[in-house]
C-alpha cells in the first residue's frame, strides 16, 4: 500500500515552504502553491533559486489556508529572521536587500501576459554553459535529457499562468530518498532539498527510485485523480546550503551517475478534491 505521508505547500515559488496535514487540489495543483514569485530586476524575468540561491534561505507561509483559488498574501521570514507580507509595499525593497539582488515580488498574472512569465537574459552566451551552471552539470557529464517537458518552459520561465517549473504536482517517495541516502552516506538527505508537493511511503517493500515506475499511469488520491506525466531532472537547487542543510555537490554527481539526473516525478492533476496525509494512491 502507497500512503501520504507528508505534504508540503510552497507560496513563493523557490523559498521554503511549509508542511500541512491536507489540501486542496485542483488543475492547477495545491491551492495557494507557488502563486508568489521574484521577478529579477536586473537580467530580467521571473526568477528561481536556479539563478538567485538566497532564496532559499527565506521561508514562506499562509497565515490563514487559501479558501479559493485566488491570490492571497503570505507571510516571508527573511534570513535574518525578520517578516513581511507579500503584499506590502515593503516587501521588493525588503526582499532586495536580504537576497544582495534586486527583484520585485510579484503573484500569478493572467496567462495571457506572456512577457510576464518570458525568460530574462541568461548569465551567458554560451547556451550549454548555461545549461551546465544551472543543472550544476560538470564538463564530463552529460546534459539532462529535457525532452520530455512542456515546450513552453523553454520560452518561458514556467509555463504562462504558473509558477511551476513544469507540471503541478512533484512527487517523491520515501524509498527514493533512502536509496540516496545509501548512496550518499555522507550528505544529509533531506526530503526538503528536493521540494516534493507528496512524499509518498510504501509498505510493499518498494526500493531504489520507485516512483519511476508510475509514469505514464493514473491513480486516485483522496477524493482526486493525478496522472504522472514525466521524470523530473534536477538542478543545482538540490545542492544549496540553506536552513541547517549544508551546501553538498556530491549529491547531483550522484543524481547524475545513479539515476540519469532524476528524482520524482511530475503530476497533473485530472480531478480536484482533498488530499489528507494517509491518503492512499490506487492505480485507476
């Protein structure tokens, strides 16, 4: 049997999160997940940890739990401990400051507003050393195999109208992060470095990367249906230093050598509803 056992929310997209008991799903994933993002004021675009790691030594969460899909505000500890709303005028100025860069904090904007959600400069001209620096990929690896994402995310930074670097849902089970950890057994593997919506246990004995297996299959969860769409390839977001975690690039040689860059999957979901930690995962 495949249960929930944690759920995670992530209000601004790339800073921490927090952890909840259940949750409302719908096409667009966990109502209020990454409905906040910082836009980069000086390269452009709609920016993640990918390019601005500071952000995830910021921590974002909901006072009161989003009763629709609508935008509301977040409260964001900054790394020096202090907080601000999302929506205060404060907040840019703030956020700017703690991260030594400058952005605007801006919520989701209608689809259609595509400069909005359109990549901004890269760091570099060459297009594979980009790709290497943000995929923390070193010269005698191999690239990810991006082939499988939604073609707009190559245009733009999340497909319009999100904040997700690709689908609504990521999904992690915990035979995956054992198998790391027995891989890596000097770094901490921490379910929070790899930022999943689930973590789904099992007490069939699953081993190694299980979650691989459900691709291209649909399940009931709770009162929802989700189909896993892909395998999700990982960045240097897995390796920062932030919180009690220290910085670790072993772990993406790792990733890289064991599991072709991948861990979870991504989701979409086909019918909303609740999702309750317990909850069951049952092949429809």
């Amino acid at each position: 049997m495949i249960q929930v056992s944690q759920i995670w929310r992530y209000p601004v997209k790339s800073m921490q999160g927090e952890r909840l008991q259940d949750v409302v799903l719908s096409e667009r994933g966990i109502r209020g997940d990454r409905v906040w993002a910082v836009r980069d004021e000086v390269r452009g675009g709609i920016r993640g940890a990918k390019k601005i790691p500071a952000l995830m030594r910021c921590r974002s969460r909901y006072l009161e739990p989003p009763s629709s899909d609508a935008v509301v505000a977040a409260e964001i500890s900054l790394p020096d401990g202090t907080t601000v709303m999302s929506d205060a005028s404060s907040v840019s100025a703030d956020l700017s400051a703690a991260l030594g860069h400058e952005v605007t904090l801006w919520p989701l904007q209608p689809a259609t507003d595509l400069d909005h959600y359109r990549r901004g400069a890269p760091d570099h001209d060459d297009l594979e050393t980009e790709l290497r620096e943000m995929f923390a990929v070193t010269p005698e690896e191999d690239l990810p195999d991006l082939s499988k994402l939604p073609p707009q995310v190559f245009e733009f930074e999340s497909p319009p109208g999100t904040y997700f670097d690709a689908f609504p849902l990521l999904i992690v089970s915990e035979a995956s992060l054992a198998r790391l950890a027995e891989l890596t057994p000097e770094s901490r593997i921490d379910v929070r470095r790899f930022r999943p919506n689930l973590l789904l246990s099992s007490n069939d004995g699953a081993s190694g990367f299980a979650e691989m297996e459900w691709i291209g299959r649909r399940f009931r969860l709770g009162e929802c249906e989700i189909a896993i769409e892909t395998e999700c390839p990982r960045c240097v977001m897995t390796t920062l230093g932030f919180a009690d975690l220290p910085k670790d690039p072993v772990i993406m040689r790792t990733l890289v050598r064991e599991a072709d860059h991948n861990f979870g999957v991504y989701a979409g979901v086909a019918r909303g509803g609740m999702v309750r930690v317990g909850d069951t995962l049952e092949e429809i």
